[in-house]
C-alpha cells in the first residue's frame, strides 16, 4: 500500500469511526453534526461556531448544549464529529482542486 493510500485508508476510518462507531451520542445526532445540518438549538449554534468560526465557540455556547439535556460525553462526541466532517469537506475539496489542477481523476476519499 502505497503512503498515500494509506493516508486514504486512515480517513476513511476516521470518518466510519466517528459516525458508525459506539458512542454516547446516537449516530443520527452524528451524522447531522457532520453534516452540520439538522439539529436543533442550542446544538446548532455550537456545531456551527464549530465549524465556521471555532475561535468563537465559548463556555457559554458548552453549557447551553450541556444543558438541553445532552451530557458531557454527547456533546464532546457532537464537537468531534463536526470537526471531522469539516475536515472531511476540506480534504475533498482540497483532491478536487489537486486533480483539476493535474488533470488527474479526482480521487474518491469519503467512507
């Protein structure tokens, strides 16, 4: 396996990992955290700032996710999966700009 391809193979654990894998938060609340798309406030104002603006994310934007009825665990899973799925954004976009730029295919890397 070649080092890129292993780069490929560990990304795609990651993201199977972080939206099929055992966790305290269901896999539906995952999954719309990685999508940052489909969850209700307060949820939505944190995974947002996570995602769009993280420096701006505050104790108070934690709290209020804390206390909508998640624990601590649901919602530290939720900020980990909306960093992976921006990630996960950024890296596809980022193969997608490589290969235009190459005249390569562009290479599949979602899970």
């Amino acid at each position: 396996m070649s080092d890129e391809d292993g780069k490929r193979a560990a990304h795609r654990a990651l993201v199977d990992r972080v939206l099929n894998g055992e966790g305290k938060a269901s896999a539906e609340q995952r999954a719309c955290a990685f999508g940052n798309d489909g969850l209700s406030s307060p949820l939505d104002t944190l995974i947002g700032k996570i995602v769009n603006s993280p420096a701006q994310v505050s104790e108070a934007d934690l709290a209020a996710a804390k206390a909508s009825g998640r624990t601590e665990d649901q919602v530290f899973e939720l900020v980990v999966c909306a960093a992976v799925g921006q990630s996960d954004r950024l890296y596809g976009a980022g193969l997608a700009a490589l290969a235009e730029a190459t005249g390569g295919e562009r290479p599949d890397h979602a899970a």
